[in-house]
C-alpha cells in the first residue's frame, strides 16, 4: 500500500471547509428560514465536518498537541478506520525522510504514534494483516509499534506476529524491549500472566525486565521471587514487595542467597533494595542494622562480601558507615573494615577505623600498607607527594600516631 500525499488526505479530511467563504453574498433577496428537518440535516453535517477541523488544528501545532494530547486521540476516534491507517502511513513516511529532530519531528512522531495506538484499539491483533500488506520498509516499522502495543495487552495472540517479525529481520535487537514490555504490560494482570509472558520467550537476557512495572495489590510476590529468583534481577519488585512485607521479602532474598549460585550479583542487587527500603521506612541507622541483621545466618566472610559490595555504592552517611561496623560481631570488625580500605571507589572511612580499639587499628594499617605492595619503612608520608602517603599522614596526624606506634605498623606488632 502507497502513502497518500499529505495533500490527497488533507482533501479528504477536511473537504467542505473552503465552502465557508461562498455564504456571504451581497444583494440577493433573504433565503427562507430551513425547516427543523434541514436544520437536523445541516447540524449533522457539521458535526461530522468539526472532528476533521479539529485534527487539521491539531495538526497545525506542535503547542497544542503537547499542551492537550486527550485532544489528539479524541479527535482520531471519530476518524475512519482507512483515513486512520492512512495517516499511520504518511507520517512512517515523512519521519523516515527527516533529518532533523527536537521540534519539526516531535509532532509528526505524535500524530504516528496516536493514529497507531488507535488503530491497536480498533483492530487488536487484526491490524497486524492491514501492516503485512504494506511495502516491506513500512511494514517492518508498522509491525514492530503494533507489537509494542499487543505485547503489552495480548501477549499470546501477538506471539506468532512477534516470530514472524523476527524472522524476518533478526531478533538480536527488539527481543530484550519486547520480553521487557510483555512482563510488565503482564504483571498488571498477575503473576500467573508474568510467568506465562517470560515462557514465550527464548534467547533473551535482560537483567531486569520488570523495571518500573506496576503490581496490583493482590501481586503474589512471592510466587515471582520462586519463579525467577537467580534468573532475572528482581531488584525492583523485590523493593515494592519489601514496602508492603518487608520481613517477607527479606526471608525470600535471604533463602536466595543461601542458594546463590552463578547470578550472585543479583541477590545482591535485591540486599540493596531491601536495605534502602528498610532506610526509608525506619531512618539510615535503624535501616543499615536491620540490614546486617538479615545477614546474620551467613558465614562471616560471605556477610562481609556483601556489605561490601553494599559500601561500594558510597549510600552511607558517615554514620551510616560508622553503624555498619559496629552492627557486626566485634571479631569480624577489623577485617572489615581492612575490606573497606581496599574498595577503589568507596571513601576514605575514618568513620570506620574510629570503631576499632586502638590496637587493632594498629594491626589494621599495617596490613593496609602491606597490601597495598608498597614499603612499611615510609608511614609517615616523609618520602614523596604520592596519594598514597598523602593519606598516611592524615592518618598520623588524624590518630596522633606516637613514633612507637608508626613502628609497630611498620613491623607488624
């Protein structure tokens, strides 16, 4: 099927207008008053005539359309079902022709997107047959916005246009946004629907195709962390769940990270959540103990590998830090905190060595020098400019480190 010209359609939408401008005539006798039945007549033309001025209005500005889209939509509702796919049409074409973006596309992309999404409304899965019969550049586009919006509502029915699409031009490139679109237009309906959406799909791996869904109240949160824990990151939903069950979203993410295996990463995207959830509910400090609380059931170096990667993310407050520390058992405290000081991108935590009895801090900077591979003979910072000694003397002069003590570090006692 060809575009229309943009003029052909705009006769067609908005013929009569022009006939306005012949009802003033000067001279000629007054015409009759019309009968209520041509009055009926007349107003019926016109209300047919006012949707299409409407949309040649809405047309005209870009302003408009961003101010009051409800208008746009209402406006194509009354439009036919051809004239509808014909605007569909030309404007694939006129975006397909433009260079340019910001304000001279935007409205065209509107008016695209309102005519499709339309079109989905009146047709469901039978305007996938109308865009297979277009020429195969506005077919592929076509197809591939009338699958965004069928893959949200009728996953199932779009499934055999979906492999179709894809087999034709590859799925490397759409299978991870439609997977995305699927469970989340799915999880609106339930969790039975999420799991059936993710069962249509092979070879996609996205991280989190639940992001920014929305759950009823009754989502069964549960059921999906069984489902996909340690296959998807469920970071999210686990945040909603922890907001309406908190100690039920911490026990299904601690049983995961009992059984963690290659996906570990995303137990401990969920760790995070939960703690943010737990912060914003109960305040930083309450949050961050409630935090390693739930960790208690692991081994000390498993706890400390997690609150680990948690400080790498640099959430804490220096008395958030601080809380973290003093929130373990006090004979894991020095090596984290050694941890700590070894983390690239987490920062300096004086807060953290503040925790520690002044013997282990001792123990604790001498094996900070050790390994950071560079000699225990200059802990002063008296030999270079480096960051490194930089830190070392802040050190000193932070713990007002006596010349007794700097040996100790340096010699390990």
């Amino acid at each position: 099927m060809k575009a229309l010209p943009h003029a052909t359609i705009a006769l067609a939408l908005f013929a009569g207008g022009a006939w306005g401008g012949r009802a003033i005539r000067t001279g000629t006798p007054e015409a009759p008053i019309p009968s209520a039945e041509v009055r009926k007549s007349s107003a019926a033309r016109e209300e047919e005539k006012e949707p299409k001025r409407n949309l040649k209005s809405l047309l005209a500005s870009r302003q408009a359309d961003a101010r009051a889209p409800g208008k746009l939509r209402s406006s194509l509702e009354r439009v036919d079902t051809a004239t509808l796919k014909s605007i569909a049409v030309e404007q694939y074409t006129i975006l397909a022709g433009m260079t340019e973006g910001g304000k001279k596309r935007q409205p065209h992309q509107d008016l695209y997107t309102a005519a499709v999404d339309e079109l989905w409304q009146r047709r469901g899965i039978a305007a996938f047959e109308w865009a297979d019969s277009l020429e195969p550049k506005e077919r592929a586009t076509l197809t591939k916005s009338l699958l965004r919006r069928a893959l949200q509502e009728d996953p199932a029915s779009a499934l055999p246009w979906m492999n179709k699409y894809h087999a034709e031009h590859g799925k490397s490139a759409t299978i991870n946004e439609f997977l995305a679109i699927a469970m989340k237009g799915a999880a609106e309906r339930g969790v039975d629907e999420v799991i059936r959406a993710y069962g249509m799909f092979e070879g996609a791996d996205l991280s989190n195709p639940l992001r920014n869904a929305s759950y009823p109240e009754d989502f069964d949160f549960a059921k999906l962390h069984a489902s996909f824990s340690g296959k998807l990151g469920l970071s999210e939903a686990v945040s909603r769940w922890a907001m309406r069950d908190r100690d039920a979203a911490s026990a299904a993410v601690r049983e995961g990270i009992l059984q963690a295996g290659k996906y570990e990463h995303y137990h401990s995207e969920s760790l995070h959540t939960l703690m943010a959830a737990a912060m914003a509910q109960d305040g930083e400090i309450a949050g961050v103990e409630w935090t390693v609380a739930q960790l208690s059931s692991l081994s000390a170096q498993r706890r400390k590998e997690y609150l680990w990667s948690l400080s790498r993310r640099n959430d804490f407050s220096a008395e958030g830090r601080a809380a973290t520390i003093t929130s373990l058992p006090p004979a894991e405290r020095a090596e984290y905190v050694l941890g700590l000081l070894k983390i690239s991108n987490a920062p300096l935590s004086y807060e953290a060595l503040d925790t520690l009895p002044r013997a282990e801090l001792l123990k604790v900077l001498h094996k900070d020098i050790v390994s950071s591979g560079d000699s225990t003979e200059d802990y002063s910072g008296t030999g270079g400019l480096s960051d490194l000694n930089r830190i070392r003397q802040e050190v000193q002069e932070r713990y007002q480190l006596t010349p007794g003590e700097i040996s100790s570090i340096q010699a390990g006692r």
